[in-house]
C-alpha cells in the first residue's frame, strides 16, 4: 500500500493479539520512523523505550491494568521532556504527537496494528509514572503515551467520523469542498 | 517509495518552490490525510482550510510577511477548538499534530515539500488570527498552523539530529540500541 492508503487505513485497534513475535529489526524501523517526526526548534523533545522482553512486559501488563492489552507481543512507550523551544514557549505536545502519527503509520505499513493510549496513563492515576518506574525512567522524562504492537486477531474497525465536507473546505471557512468520499 | 521512506525522507523545506500549480485533485488528497488522523476520544477537533485562489494567497503572504513564502502555490491552514474529551481534558493539541504530520508526510508522497509553521503564527503578534479574518473564521476556532505548498525550487536539506541511540532503547530507559543508521 502507498502513503496515503496507509495514513487511511490505519485505525486504532484495542483488540487481542495473534500470538506471533514482532521482530525487533521491526520494531527499530517503528522507532526510527517516529523519531523522523519533526520538532518545533529542532528541540527532539521525544524519546521511545521499546519493549519485547517478555517478564518486563508482563510487569507493564500488571501496572496498566487493561485486559486487552495484556496480548501485545511489544509496546513502544514515548517519552516527553518539557523542553524551552524559545522564551517561555515548548513545543513538546505537539513533538510527541507528531512522532506518534508516525509510529502508528509505520506499525501499520509493517503489518501490525496498534492504538495510542494516553489519556488513560496520563490521568490522575499516574499509571505513566508507575510505568516509567518499571522502566528506570529519569524523573525529567514523562512517560505520556504507550502503543501496545502485535498482528491484529480480530476484525478491523472504524470509527464513525464526521464528513469531510464539515471538517475542511478551499478558500475560506466553509467554502465548497468535494472530497472523493 | 514506501510510508518508512517517506517518512525518512521529509524535510522542513524553507525554499522558494517551482512556478508549478498544485492541482486541487492533490489538496483534497492531502486534506484526506491529515483529517484521517486520529484524535482523543474521535473528537476530532482539527479543521482545514486549503487555499490555491491567487487573490486570496496574496491577501495571506501580506499578513504572514514572510518572503521565501511567497512563491507557494498552495497553503492549507489549520484551525482547531479547544473540546473537552472528557472532564477537565482536551487534547486538541495532539489531534492538530497527529493530523499535520499526516500533511506533511502526503504532501511529500504526492511530489511536494512543506514545512510546519505554528510559533510563527501564534506568539504575541497573532498572526494566526490576522489570517484566520482573511478566510472568515469564527471565532471560536484557532488558526494554529499553515503549511505552504508547492514544488521545490531549490535542493532539499536535512537538519541535523541526535543520533537515534540517544533517543530510543529497548528495554529500559538508556538500554541497548542497534539502528540501522
């Protein structure tokens, strides 16, 4: 599939997982992939520890506390520091979002699905703490997101989303679109 | 080439760009892409404007006052809202920059270079509103980010970068890392 068929049909997958292995030279081409994103500044705001050892997975497994998850075979978790791009202003979310989309778009185009978890760790619960814990992070790094990775065992779905028609348009708000569906 | 080589290979191009249109067909595929991103809780809070009207790129190179702009063919603006996904929680800013860098990257797979241009335009001098008067955007919308659109005119450059084994492990934070480059 090309670029754009990727980008359309990635979808975030919360189902179980085959129980076939994500082969770390996979799992470094994911990396890479994310770490291509740009930063506002050039700052690389946004680091990725991989995981594939089973027992650390496991220990994730126990701290997340998300029963479908416990089937990924790998995880990837992103890492944050909130670092000054100029005077008062950081770029940092939008770094790491922006690495996400690519190691999304990346796990798909290699054939395996995944879904980008972290509201759920980020909360008041501190899960991403906890999991940073395990992970020996330093106390200057956030652990914001984690994107469990395996070959999907059940059916892919969509989300309903809104028409294109009421999201995007030429030459000024709410001017003519026709988008091709 | 494939997603991992288009997302290796886009840059933040700077450049004048070709006297060469860019045909709406390839906007709507490029505004696809970016609105294929997900969002927190398929809020989908980011919005786009593409803008390929001579006239009105004109009235837009005014207020941005930014010559090596000038020369674009195209532009697309993007506009979030600031929704609440749940609570106290919105994550407008990860969905606008999830949905950019799906811009950028089928911007670079159609043949064309770009570059994310957000601090620029929301610092003190609100240049993001100035623009978001021109194309008549309500209020309660934030022009947050544009991105010129044309073919290069000059050589693609690429900044420099920490090496990917400072900025990715397995296994814990700091563990072994062997990338391909």
């Amino acid at each position: 599939m090309n670029t754009l068929d990727i980008i359309k049909n990635r979808t975030s997958y919360r189902g179980t997982f085959k129980n076939e292995p994500v082969p770390r030279e996979d799992l470094i081409k994911i990396m890479e992939a994310g770490l291509a994103a740009p930063s506002g500044c050039n700052k690389q705001t946004t680091s990725l520890i991989a995981v594939d050892d089973p027992a650390l997975l496991d220990k994730l497994f126990k701290v997340i506390e998300k029963e479908t998850i416990n089937t990924a075979k790998a995880m990837i978790c992103v890492l944050t520091q909130r670092v000054i791009a100029y005077r008062d202003r950081s770029f940092y979310v939008q770094d790491y979002a922006a690495a996400i989309e690519n190691l999304l778009l990346a796990t798909v185009a290699l054939g395996y699905e995944t879904c980008w978890y972290e509201g759920y760790i980020t909360d008041v619960d501190a899960i991403g703490r906890k999991m940073a814990d395990v992970l020996n992070v330093p106390a200057d790094y956030e652990l914001v997101c984690f994107l469990p990775i395996g070959v999907a065992l059940e059916p892919i779905t969509y989300r309903d989303k809104k028409p294109f028609a009421e999201r995007a348009w030429f030459n000024g708000f709410g001017g003519f679109t026709e988008f091709s569906k």
